[in-house]
C-alpha cells in the first residue's frame, strides 16, 4: 500500500505541474474569472438570505400582534380581570377569541357560577388598545371546582386582510393562589373618599333635619368648674369629719359610729361604762373628678339608703 501511494502522489505532482506549467496569460486570465463568478454567486445567495430576513423581520414588525392574558384589576388585587390587547405597530381586524373549556366565574346565582361573556367578533384594535372584562375573584374562586387552566386562541388579521394571523396561550389560575399583595391607596381610592365627603356635605343644610351639628369646648373653663366642683366636695367631707369627730379628714370613719364614753355616778371601774350612739344627719355626695382626670360615667340615681346610714342604724338596734 505504500509504494501505491508513493506513485500516486509523484503522479499528481507531476501533473499539475505540468499543466500549471503550460498554462499561459489566456488561461489564467479565464481562471481568475471563473473565481470571481463562484465568489460572485456565494456573496448573491448570501445577500438573498439577508434581505429575506430583513423583510421577514419588517413584516413582524409592522403585523399586528394580539395576545389574550390574566392581569389583577386596577381597583382590587383580588379581582382578576381577562385582557385582550394588540401590543403590535399596526390595528388589528376581525379579532375572534376561543376558550377550551369556557370561561367560567364563581358567584352567580345561589353561589353557583355563571359564564363570562365574551364578544363574537371584535370589529378592530389600534396599536396599544385593549379590551377587558372581570373574570372572576381569587378568594371566591378557591371554594369552586372551577377548572384552572384555559387554552385560549385568537385569530385576527393585518390592514391588508389577506392573512389570518393566530395567537395560542394558557391561561393559569394555579400562579394566582396563594399570592398576597400591599394595598396602594391611589387615584381610585381618592375619587372614592371625594364622593363620601360629597355625600356628607349634601347633608348640610338649615334645618332641623339636615343642620350640622357642633360640639365646642372650652377646655379652661370645664377644667376650672371641675377644680371648683373638687373643692366643694372635700370642704364638705371636713364638716362631716368635724361632726362625727374624726381628727384625720382623710380616714375613712363613715362605717364606724360614734361612741360618747360617760363615767358612772359613783365612779365605780367594776361598773361597766355606758355607751351612746349618737346619729348625726348625713349627706353623701359623689366626688368631682380632679382636673386631670377622665369624665365620669353617667350614675343613675337611687333611692336606696346610704350602706353607712343603714349600718349606724343597725348598731342603733342591737345597743338598745
């Protein structure tokens, strides 16, 4: 084998050696042509392929493009709406959507569902426009057998109307369970606050039905009244400490009575000294709240006998 291949290589050398040898200026004149046409040819094919795709991608470009999705409402996260919007350059003509199996909603009658409407045909939608409807709630829609997942197309077609264009998707309900959100107070929010300030101001009017009413205070004066109302009070609760003869204002003695010790005549000490009760008239009052303090509760008034009175009287019977 390798002497063979010896020849053939000192054969093939010999040959285009030869050749190349005898060629004059005409025939590599017609070489360097035929080059220029092949290289020519490659550089037209690969030309072609790009301008092919520049129109393909020109084409997309301008082509309407119109996709069915779940987006959360504007007015409640929990409210997830259908949405049908052309996200293409140009409008997009006869729009048609179907659902397999139908859209369906929780909440209808008896708390049964009911299905969501959905057009038959959608005449046009310009670039950026969208057409929307409430699907349904995610907290009432988890305590359904509903399906979860939807295959959806739509078909529409381009200003030239010669082309049918589709758009496949799924529609899942499984990534909106379990999802929680902040609530963000916006212009829906405020719109809403105005028409209940609206309300409340609709109210106003002069007369007895609609008047509105104001409560004022003067915070010094009431404060004032109260520090009077306390010192009334104790002033009163030293009299009837004076009376009853108690040195210390402050101790407690409308539970005990007032014993008067009298020495007997013979000032005998065997003999036991006598004791008199003395009743004095008395009038329980309710202290004032100082000035700091919180307003009392409202006390319903009785006409039951003071505890204290009823004591000094029982005590009255069992000395007697």
């Amino acid at each position: 084998m390798e002497p063979l291949a010896r020849l053939w290589a000192s054969v093939r050398d010999w040959w285009l050696w030869d050749t190349l040898h005898d060629w004059n200026a005409g025939n590599w004149s017609a070489a360097a042509a035929v080059a220029t046409l092949l290289v020519a040819t490659i550089a037209a094919f690969i030309a072609l392929g790009q301008a092919r795709e520049a129109r393909r991608l020109r084409k997309e470009q301008a082509q309407p493009y119109v996709v069915a999705f779940m987006e959360p409402a504007e007015v409640s996260p929990a409210i997830v709406d259908l949405v049908i919007r052309n996200f293409g350059t140009t409008a997009a003509y006869d729009i048609e959507f179907r659902s397999t199996p139908p859209l369906q909603r929780s909440g209808g009658d008896a708390g049964g569902v009911e299905d969501v409407w959905v057009f038959d045909k959608l005449p046009i939608l310009a670039p950026g426009q969208e057409w929307r409807t409430v699907w349904d709630f995610s907290q009432s829609r988890g305590q359904t057998d509903l399906p979860d997942c939807h295959d959806v197309l739509v078909c529409y077609k381009d200003s030239q109307g010669k082309e049918t264009y589709k758009s496949q998707s799924t529609l899942d309900w499984s990534m909106f369970k379990g999802r929680r959100w902040t609530v963000t107070y916006g212009a829906h929010d405020s719109a809403k606050a105005l028409r209940e300030i609206q309300k409340t101001l609709k109210k106003w009017q002069e007369d007895i039905h609609g008047g509105l009413r104001i409560y004022v205070r003067d915070g010094a004066a009431k404060d004032e009244k109260r520090r009077q109302e306390y010192e009334k009070w104790e002033s009163k609760h030293e009299v009837l400490a004076q009376r009853l003869g108690v040195s210390d204002p402050a101790q407690n003695t409308l539970h005990d009575p007032v014993e008067a010790v009298e020495p007997s005549a013979a000032g005998d000490p065997a003999q036991p000294p006598q004791v008199e009760e003395q009743f004095l008239p008395m009038e329980v009052v309710d202290p004032p709240m100082r000035a700091d303090a919180e307003e009392p509760a409202p006390q319903v008034a009785s006409k039951e006998m003071p505890p204290d009175e009823v004591q000094l009287k029982q005590r009255a019977g069992d000395g007697s």
